[in-house]
C-alpha cells in the first residue's frame, strides 16, 4: 500500500527534526562551490534514509511515491531551513529527462548515481550569445562516426568546476531551423577538451562558471533522446519542475518578515514608508497567488519569478537609499545593490517571463522572430 502523504509528512518531520541541525544551510537549488563538501554529505544522508528521488520509481532507486510526496518534502526542509537536495540540476533536471528519455543503459548508469551523489551535475545551456535565446545556440557537436566533435563556450553554469557530469545542449545540424537542429547530450566534464573558468561577478564573487569546448570527444552513446530532438528533451525537462512553489512561498514569508524589519530597525520618511508599504503589499499578493497554485508547475509560475524578482530589486535599491551615501562604498547594502540585477537574469531573464506572460496567459500576439 502507497503511504499517504499525511503518513510521510510526519515521517519525515521526525526525521527532520532530528537531523536539521546538521545540514548546511538552505542554499537553494544550487549548492555553492564552498559547500559542495557538505551538500555531498547531506544528500548521501537523505538518499540513506530514503528522502531522495521521492517520486522516482523503486526500479531506478527512487521511493515510488508521488509528486505530491515531493512537494512535502521540499515544503517541510523549507520549514527547517535545509536544503532538499543537493542540486536541482541533478536531481530536478538531468535525472528527470533522463527518466523520460534515456535508454536503459543510460538510466542504470546514472540514476543511481544521481541520487547517491556520486554524479554531481552542471547545466549547458547558456552562451555568450544565447543566454535568454536558447534556441539561438552556437555550440556544435558534430557526428564523427560512433562520436561527436564538440566546439563552442557556455556561460553562467553552476557548478561547472565541481561536477563531473554535465547536461549540454548543442547543435547537430546548422542548416536546418534552429530550434530543430539541436541534441541534446550527457557529458563527462572530465573529457579532454574542456576548459572551466569561474566567472568573476561585480559583487567579487565567482558563483558561475564558463565552460569551453574545444574538439571535446563525445561517445555518441552521450546523446539523450532523438537526434537533433534537444529542443524538444530540453523544454520538455525545464518545464517538468515540481513541487518549488510551497518553498518558494516559505522563502517570500521570510524575506517579507526582514522587510517589515526595516521599518522598525530604521527611521524612515515618509516616501520611504510609502516605498515600502507598497513593496510588503506586492509581496503579500505575490505569497497569495503562490498558495493558490499547488505542486504543479504551469505558466502563471512566470508571474511569480518575475514579481518577486522585481520586488527583492526595488527592494535592495530602497535600502541602499536609506542607508545613503555609504551604502555605495561596502557592507550589506553596498552588495545588496550590486547582486540585485543578477536576479534579473537567473532561472529565466525577466524579458523571457513577460514574453511567457504576454503570449500564454494574455494571448498577446507571439514576439516577432529575427530571420
């Protein structure tokens, strides 16, 4: 018999209450380079006590439960402030389009794998010149007979310089239309070839990487699904993420709460009350319209990205303002500031989820394309 999903709420709150106060901090989807050490050891433990690929079947190492019992667990590690997971890009992304699209071989190689964090993952996708425009892709990986020949640069990955795998998009087929001759391939980072860079950001800090490919050599058993299908394999794992709204919520509770704070912790005029009454009120519509949606992804989850984006932006520039002319020199302000246009780009550019906005869910007229 399946267990409920009451039964496995209280399951894993005990286990979480016990165990909480070992994890690294909540880091989000993406484990930072200075904690892979302690992600690694945290995702060994949830795999152990079978708090790992929740709604994988039992056959590839996962519980056999349901999307919903994925949901609970990722609300309630929000509650306790720990991470669900080592990585989203392995556990949400690689091994989700591996599930729906690998071969047997591929899907006993690293499911497993995945899950026991012995295969730890990056994603490329972006380029220097297709960030936003995915489809507008230039890396090629060309058919050599039983491999491929890999040439090009990708940008903003994370945890390129600590994974060993990665998921890679690249063009098989420069004449036909672009969004149709792409594949889409697992990659070992450790192939020769590839070159990783960590990408210096304004703030000081390299969270990113750059990745470059140069004649990489890629087992042609390294492609995912169809040849020349990637775009389908990509958007297809991009838009099957589950379960990220109940955190998500959790998440806009508590930086709603360090709002407030500010104007109790400061003395404010009255614009700036007004700035910030205006900011709590989106934040408190946003938080509804984010318990309305449930454990399913869908479009109107572009209203969230983009609302709260917008929000932590005006935000971050409210305090900098009222912290004056020394919020420009150092300190948290000064960073705030300087990271604030970085969540602009992240998961989706702000452009892109008004286009997903205007064309899905207004039924706008679709962007023109450029030929």
């Amino acid at each position: 018999m399946t267990e409920t999903t009451e039964v496995f709420r209280a399951r894993a709150e005990t286990w979480l209450a016990a165990n909480a106060s070992t994890a690294p901090r909540d880091y989000g989807a993406i484990c930072p380079p200075d904690l892979i050490s302690e992600g690694r050891t945290w995702q060994i433990r949830l795999n152990e006590a079978g708090f790992t690929g929740i709604h994988w079947p039992v056959e590839h190492g996962g519980q056999g439960l349901s999307v919903a019992h994925t949901a609970t667990w990722i609300e309630l590690c929000a509650r306790h402030g720990v991470p669900p997971m080592l990585n989203m890009v392995g556990l949400v992304l690689a091994g989700g389009s591996i599930l729906r699209f690998g071969t047997p071989a591929q899907q006993s190689l690293h499911l497993g794998s995945t899950l026991a964090a012995d295969h730890v993952w990056c994603q490329l996708f972006s380029e220097p010149g297709a960030g936003s425009d995915l489809g507008g892709l230039s890396t090629k990986a060309v058919r050599d007979g039983e491999r491929f020949i890999v040439n090009g640069q990708k940008v903003w990955c994370s945890g390129g310089r600590y994974s060993n795998w990665g998921i890679l998009m690249a063009r098989t087929d420069t004449d036909a239309p672009k969004h149709e001759g792409i594949s889409f391939f697992l990659c070992p980072m450790n192939t020769p070839g590839i070159e990783i860079r960590p990408l210096r950001q304004m703030t000081g800090e390299a969270e990113f990487d750059e990745v470059f490919f140069t004649d990489v050599e890629l087992p042609a058993d390294c492609l995912l699904g169809p040849l020349h299908g990637g775009w389908g394999v990509g958007m297809a794992v991009l838009t099957s993420e589950r379960g990220h709204i109940g955190a998500s919520v959790i998440g806009l509770e508590r930086r709603l709460e360090s709002m407030a704070q500010l104007g109790s912790s400061r003395e404010l005029d009255a614009p700036s009350r007004d700035r910030l009454a205006q900011l709590l009120s989106r934040g408190h519509a946003f938080k509804a319209m984010g318990q309305r949606q449930g454990p399913e992804a869908s479009t109107a989850a572009s209203l969230m990205k983009l609302g709260i984006t917008e929000m932590m932006f005006d935000t971050a520039m409210l305090k900098g303002d009222i912290a004056g002319a020394a919020s420009i020199l150092e300190g948290s302000d000064a960073t705030g500031m300087l990271a604030a246009p970085g969540g602009r780009i992240a998961g989706g550019t702000s452009q892109v989820q008004r286009n997903i906005i205007g064309e899905r869910l207004l039924g706008l007229a679709r962007e023109p394309k450029a030929k």
